[in-house]
C-alpha cells in the first residue's frame, strides 16, 4: 500500500513540478508585457493628452457639446478566459458595439482634423489601459496560483514523499529482524533436532553394546557347567 502510496505522490509531484515550470514561463512572459506595456502607455497618454490641447486650439472648448450629446457607446469591454496549465487566467478585451459615432458636426468650422486625432489617440489609449488591465489581473490571479502550485510541491517532497519513505524504511527494516529471527530460530530447531537425533543414535548404540553383552556373559556361564560332574548333596 505505501509503495503505491509513494508512486502516485512522486507522480504527483512530477505534474506539479511541470505545472509550476510552465507557470513561470508565463509569469515571466507577463510580467515583460505588463513593462512594456507600462512603457508605451506613457507616450501614448502624452500623444493623447497634447493631441487634445491641439483639438482645443484649434475648434475651441468642444467639450460641453460632448458631455451634451447622446452618450451611446460604440466601445465595451468583454471579458475571456485563458487556461494557462490549468489555471484560468481572466482576460479582457475591447471590443466596438457598431454604434454611430455621435457629435459628426464637431469642428465643422474648423478643427475637425484635430477631433478626429484625438478620438483615435484617445481609442489607442483606451485599448492600451483595457489591455494593462488583463494583463495586471491575469498577472496576480498566476502569482497566487503559482504560490499554491509551489506549496503542494514543496510539501510533497519535504513532507509527504520523506515520510512515506520512512515508513516504508521501517517495513523493510522490521522485515529484516523478522527474516533474522525466523532463520536464527530454524537454526536453533534444526540444532535441538540433530542434537535429539544424535542422542538418539548414541542411546541405540549403547543398547546395542549392552544387549551383547548380556548375551556374552550368559553364553559364559553357562558353557562350563556340567551337570553330571556335581556330586549328590544329601541334607
């Protein structure tokens, strides 16, 4: 039972090992996008922010005609899912709703180039933050899923496996003393039997010598008596 114990935890910890490996690829690959990413959105948020100053200059304060307008989205956010060695990592992305674009009569009299700018670099923007996002959330959900992978690992091979391999350790050992002792003991038997036969051999030889013995000296005692040599004994 042990030993397919220990079997299928060192089994077990083999899969974990790998799961942990690929997980720290992926936690290194994320951990790069999140910097890089990082890095471009500050040029893009300047990019953005400068192409705004620029929209105003030019076709004035148009922000109240915005915050006026319908306010339909033509973006959403969906949310995925992203199975990384078992692991579901939540990913989200952008995507456009095919809505109309409100406010098309902004900077008609001039400056509509610069709107226009600023709605793609504000889109750019937008589609950079929504991917930092996935990316920071997917990042802490495998940090804590790559802690718990490394625990169970660490716990099967400084815990679980050592002390299935003790115990296995004291099977074989009592095993042994067992084996010792039933061969001392067979020893101990097989000595008594040939002591027991030995004895026995002796004591048949020593009846044997005796039975010829008793036979010799009768065979003596009677051999020289003669029965007509004696003379009559009168009372």
């Amino acid at each position: 039972i042990f030993k397919v114990k220990k079997k299928a935890a060192e089994g077990g910890y083999k899969l974990l090992k790998k799961k942990a490996d690929a997980l720290k690829v992926k936690f290194r690959d994320y951990a790069k996008a999140i910097a890089e990413t990082k890095g471009n959105m500050s040029q893009d948020a300047a990019a953005a922010f400068f192409s705004m100053t620029q929209a105003e200059y030019a076709a004035g304060n148009f922000k109240q005609k915005v915050a006026e307008g319908p306010m339909t989205a033509r973006i959403r956010v969906g949310a995925g899912i992203d199975n990384v060695a078992g692991v579901k990592l939540p990913v989200f992305r952008l995507y456009e709703t095919g809505a109309v674009a409100e406010n098309q009569s902004l900077g008609l009299v001039g400056g509509g180039k610069k709107i226009v700018a600023v709605r793609e670099k504000f889109t750019s923007l937008l589609d950079a933050l929504i991917k930092l996002a996935s990316l920071q959330t997917s990042f802490v959900t495998l940090d804590e899923a790559l802690k718990v992978t490394n625990r169970r690992v660490n716990a099967l091979e400084n815990v679980t496996i050592p002390k299935i391999q003790n115990v296995l350790d004291y099977i074989s050992r009592e095993l042994d003393e067992l084996e010792r002792e039933d061969f001392t003991r067979l020893k101990l038997v097989q000595g008594k039997k040939e002591q027991e036969l030995e004895e026995d051999r002796k004591r048949k030889e020593a009846e044997s010598r005796k039975g010829v013995t008793v036979k010799a000296n009768e065979k003596d005692l009677t051999a020289g008596f003669d029965a007509a040599e004696d003379e009559d004994v009168v009372f």
